[in-house]
C-alpha cells in the first residue's frame, strides 16, 4: 500500500543529524520492509522555537497550502495511485501537522501518528495554536503509535483506548551487529597508538539540554581523575567552543559530527558509552550502542529506563545525581568482565526487542487493522 509520510518535526532529508531524523528514516524503512511504498508528503519543517510572533500563523499557511496542492495532485488520480493512509512523526505543540488531517479528510483515507505528544499545560502562550491543531489531529487520528510511556499517559485523556497503541522505538540492528563482530578492527581504526579504556559520547553541541548533559558529564568525569580513560565525543554544533572548554584537552578526542554509515564502528571501538541525556524522551544512541554491544551509563531521565535496562544493558544514575553517574562510571572501569557482559546483554536485547523487523511487523499490523 502507498502511505504518505510527514515529519513536521524534521523531515528526513533534512541536512542536520538528529534522533528525529534518524527516526524518521527508520519509520520509513520499516514501512518498506513491511511490503509498503512510502511516499514523503511534504518537507514542511513546522517546528516553531516561540521567540518570533506569528511564525505559526505563517507556517499555518504554508501548510495549508501544501494541503490544497496534494488534495488536487491526489484527488485527481485513480483510486490505485494515490496514498492508502497517511503517517506523521512527531506531532506536538512546536510541530503541528497542518497538513495530513487536511489531506485525509478529503482523500477519506486513514490518518496515522506516532510519537505524538499533548502538553495541557501549552494551552496558554506561544504554541497555543499549535497545541490546538495537534487535538485536532489527535480527535482525527485512526490510530496514535506511542513511543514512551510518558505520552502514553499523557494520550489517554485525548485518544480513545482502542486507537492509542505502545509502538517502542527501534533501530536497525544488522550494521551495529557487523560492526560489534569486528569490533578489533574498528578499535585499531578509531584508536591507533591510544591507550584506553575509551569512553565514548555522542550528542550534538548546542545551547538547552544537549550543553546541560555535557556539564553534567564534565562534572562527573573530573570526579574520576584517578582513573586511566579517555573520552572520545562525537557531535558539533554552535555550541562547539563551551563543550571543548569542559573537558581535559590530554583526554578527550574531539571527532566532530560523523556520517551515519560510519557510526556503528565508532561504537563497537569504544569500551563504554556514557551520556547524562537530560531531558531526552529516550535517546537514540542508547539503542545504537546496545545494538553494537556497548554498556551504558546515563541518567534514568524521562523514557531512558524504557531503553537501558538497568543492571543488565547498563547502570543508570538518578537524574541531576553527578556523583552517581561518576561512581557508576567507575565501577565499569574497575570491573571489565561486569562492562563486558553488560554490553553482551544489550546486543542481545537489541537483536530481540529493539529490531526494525519487529517495528516493521507492528506497523504493518495497525495498518491493516485501521484500513479495514
């Protein structure tokens, strides 16, 4: 089946490395691997940060706009070459859809959303309209993909039982998996002539949570002088020369942003991934990292518990807590077997449970449930 796939968040052609891009590839290719076309509807980015009045009422347009034109280019196509249902990833207060519950209603077909998000509390204030565009969206919705429990609790008052349904995330295993497999040969290429243990962090370098978790980390790692390690950080951003001032210049390694192909072997060289993720809904790179057979150490922020099970895929430290996260990063480098069999678990929890085929299976379950 055709299904017309919107990100209003970030598309996935957008230039910027992000979970949210990421995600939205991956839902697309899960679309794909359940034996369906997706077609991108839009690029319309309608994120609005709230600082600059009527930005929404202007994207409003745009995406009205944007509704008009695909309901004609569509409309006017036999029933078999027009999209069967619609999918929008990441609907929320700063990103509303203005364009796919327009689209549907007039094609009739199906309206999907997953990792939608509803905030009461925007109700007043720069997102108010689009707080009250994406209840529009949520009363439309045949079917609502939660990724955390947090939005899971925060849907149910809004979407009826039998349309809201826990959708995890998810990852692809396959090139992580290969890269775990020939995990000597990445070390040699990322640490030549370096003595470890390597930890690794991956988090772009910007101004708000992302700078907030590397001072956390700088705070945490400057606890544990007395231990032989060496960080490697993997991200930039505008924020390049406040992170490069937290950390001890002798023992960290600056890899700037690296392309995605690329990423599964830095993982697999590096004996231990720690990220504080403050305020993260989740963390893709949690699911990378297990899918690589790396432990972990992070904070048990928000839906994090849900991706790191802690004391079997890593250790996590209460959020805000520097002097936990320092001790169990510690602990991992004073006892490698326990490191070791952490990261062993993770792989093969990822491989079971955090796999695109089984995202892919899902998917394909609700859309056949919602085009029935």
């Amino acid at each position: 089946m055709r299904v017309a796939f919107y990100a209003p968040m970030k598309p996935p052609t957008h230039p910027a490395p992000s979970g949210d891009r990421r995600m939205a590839r991956l839902l697309m290719a899960a679309l794909a691997q359940a034996g369906h076309r997706a077609v991108l509807a839009s690029r319309l980015r309608s994120w609005d940060d709230g600082r600059r009045p009527q930005r929404q009422q202007r994207i409003r347009r745009r995406g009205e706009a944007a509704a008009e034109r695909l309901i004609g280019r569509w409309g006017a196509r036999p029933a078999g070459r027009r999209p069967q249902a619609w999918l929008t990833y990441h609907l929320y207060h700063k990103a509303p859809d203005w364009i796919g519950p327009a689209v549907c209603g007039a094609l009739k077909i199906p309206y999907l959303a997953a990792e939608a998000s509803y905030a009461a509390k925007q109700a007043q204030g720069p997102w108010a309209e689009g707080l009250r565009a994406t209840e529009r969206a949520l009363a439309m919705a045949d079917a609502v993909l939660a990724m955390t429990r947090e939005d899971l609790d925060g849907l149910r008052d809004r979407v009826a039982p039998d349309r809201l349904a826990a959708f995890p995330p998810f990852v692809d295993t396959a090139p992580f998996t290969a890269a775990a497999a020939a995990r000597e040969h990445h070390r040699r290429a990322w640490w030549a002539g370096a003595d470890g243990p390597w930890l690794l962090a991956v988090g772009m370098m910007r101004e708000g949570d992302k700078l907030r978790s590397y001072r956390s980390l700088a705070a945490a790692l400057a606890l544990l002088a007395d231990r032989p390690w060496r960080l490697a950080i993997a991200g930039d951003g505008p924020a390049r020369a406040q992170v490069e001032a937290l950390f001890a210049p002798e023992r960290t390694r600056f890899l700037g942003a690296i392309a995605p192909e690329r990423m599964p072997g830095l993982y697999a060289a590096a004996d231990l991934l720690v990220w504080p993720a403050v305020n993260e809904a989740y963390g893709m790179i949690f699911l990378e990292a297990q899918a690589a057979s790396l432990a972990i150490v992070a904070h048990a922020d928000r839906a994090v518990p849900e991706v790191v099970v802690d004391g079997t895929t890593g250790l996590l430290a209460p959020p805000g807590d520097t002097a936990g996260l320092a001790a169990r990063i510690r602990l991992l480098l004073d006892e490698p077997a326990r490191r070791c069999a952490l990261a062993r678990a993770g792989g093969s929890r990822a491989a079971a449970d955090l796999d695109i085929a089984a995202a892919a299976r899902r998917l394909d379950s609700v859309l056949a449930r919602v085009c029935r």
